[in-house]
C-alpha cells in the first residue's frame, strides 16, 4: 500500500475516534439517546421506504415510459426528491421556532413546488432538444 493511503486512513481514524470522544463527554446522554434514535429510524426509513420506493417507481418507469424520455424522467425525479427531503422537515418546522431562528420564517413549501417547477422545466427543455437533434440527425441505412 502506498503510504500517502496509510496516511490518510490513519488521519480518517483518528478524526473518527476524536469525533466520538467529543460526542460522548460534551452531549448529554438524552441527546444522544434522541441521536440514536434519528439514525436507527433514518436507517428504517431508507431500508423500508425509500429504497422499495425507488426500485417500483424505476420498474413502473422502465415498463411505461420509453428509453429516450425516461433518463430526464429520472433525473427531474431524483433532483426533487433531494430537494424534497431537504425542505420538507423545514415546512413541517415552520413557525415552531423563535423568529430570532429566522431560517424557519421562509416560504419553503413555495419554494419547494417552484424548485420541483424549475427542474420540470430544465429537464422537457433537455428532452426537447434530444428529440429535435434525434430528428435532425441523417438515418443511416446499410
């Protein structure tokens, strides 16, 4: 093994120990109990939600739509479910916080749906002109 790998694992392990030695002497032990509790069912969610959710939205994609339309398909989906698991606990938070907190006082389920719009827009733009220069393009008959 080269020893600029070595290095940087032993620099990967001891921040990893350091990060957790820091986490178990300055966080109270019901904040962490709560931590656990946020990764476990983070973990459940992923494992049993969101994982069978994409492979069955992929299947019914690849049954119904064609090759060429299902790629930007994918993809505007994939972007606004990223988004989504970002703004969507900051819509749900919205207005329990002291207005000192000011980042839960925006607008995020309109800004969410003009997101989700704005790569809906990008991506049939992206598609059209894929179409356009299918149909452009000279048939080769041999």
């Amino acid at each position: 093994m080269k020893a600029w790998r070595i290095i940087l694992a032993a620099a990967g392990i001891a921040l990893g120990v350091f990060g957790v030695f820091r986490l178990l002497t300055e966080i109270p032990t019901y904040s962490l109990v709560i931590l656990a509790v946020w990764l476990v069912a983070a973990l459940v969610i992923q494992d049993a939600i969101l994982a069978p959710s994409a492979v069955g939205v992929g299947w019914l994609l690849r049954r119904y739509v064609p090759d060429r339309g299902r790629r930007y398909l994918q993809v505007a989906l994939i972007m606004s479910a990223l988004i989504a698991v970002i703004a969507v606990p900051m819509i749900l938070l919205r207005g329990t916080q002291p207005a000192v907190k000011a980042l839960l006082l925006r607008n995020y389920g309109f800004n969410l749906i003009l997101i989700i719009a704005i790569i809906g827009v990008i991506n049939l733009i992206l598609y059209a002109v894929r179409v356009a220069r299918d149909r452009s393009a000279p048939v080769n008959i041999s």
